[in-house]
C-alpha cells in the first residue's frame, strides 16, 4: 500500500487525560508505541464518518458528531510501524467522561497488537515518550494543546 488516510481522535477526559493505547505496528520485531484511537478511511468514507466508527470499534463510545478536525496534514509514515509510503490524517479531539474503553468490537488483530489501554495525564505526554515506549506522533503533546485551544474557542 503507498498511501494511507488517517482520522486520528484525541478523547480528552475532564482531567486533561488523553486515552491513548499501546499497540505494536507491521511487526512486533519492533517495540510497541501509543498511539490514539482512529485508523484508516475506507473507500466511499468520510475522515469524519471514519473518526466516529473508528472511536467505536476501538474503545465502544459512540460519537454522534465529531468537530472539525483541528489539523489536516500529509505526514511521512514511520516505516517500523507502518506498511505504507505516504500518509495524511486528519485530526480531531473530543472532550469525554472517563470510561473503560470496551473490547467488543476489536479486529483479531487489535487483540493480538494492543498491549493495553490508559488515561494518560497531558504533561505526561511531554517527552515524547511514556513508561519508555515512544509516542506516535513524537509531538503529540502539542497537538493535544491546540486541539484544547480550538475547542476552548
């Protein structure tokens, strides 16, 4: 596959905490990194009709609407987690309750490659990196921040 769009959902609950999962790529011959709910757009679907089924099949929330996504960009794949050249993704936050994330709707694969879910705290989100496993994206903390700032108006 040479390309790939994404639509990529930052659930933020009302203590700042994003729902992030740890989850292996192509291979587990490479560490596992976190990575947010969302994945690829199918044929004939929207990047929102994508947010909002992805968000479910991955955590069994149901969005009724999503925003507009507050960054939309080409983006260079990272080749150890990812099968494909050339990527874009849009993305969208949405301010949530806590919950527990419900495995119901997992692919096989999703079962086997995630590791684990976790509501983490933004400024954890900083260094790139959490419990020594990287972020995809590295700046994901900045990109929560001006989704929140959007959001905030």
């Amino acid at each position: 596959m040479a390309h790939r769009a994404l639509s990529r959902v930052l659930l933020v609950d009302e203590h700042d905490r994003v729902l992030m999962f740890l989850q292996y790529g192509k291979t587990r011959d490479v560490p596992p990194r976190w990575i947010t709910p969302g994945g690829g757009v199918d044929p004939g679907e929207t990047h929102d009709d994508a947010a909002k089924r992805e968000v479910y099949e991955e955590t069994g929330l149901r969005l009724k609407t999503v925003g507009a996504p507050f960054l939309d960009e080409d983006f260079d794949p990272d080749q150890r987690w990812h099968p494909y050249q050339t990527g874009h993704w849009a993305w969208y936050l949405e301010r949530v309750t806590e919950f527990e994330p419900s495995r119901e709707e997992w692919t096989d694969e999703e079962r086997v490659d995630i590791v684990e879910w976790r509501w983490i705290p933004l400024a954890e989100l900083d260094g790139g990196e959490v419990d020594g496993f990287e972020l995809e994206p590295a700046r994901l903390a900045d990109l929560v921040r001006t989704g929140l700032a959007r959001l905030a108006g």
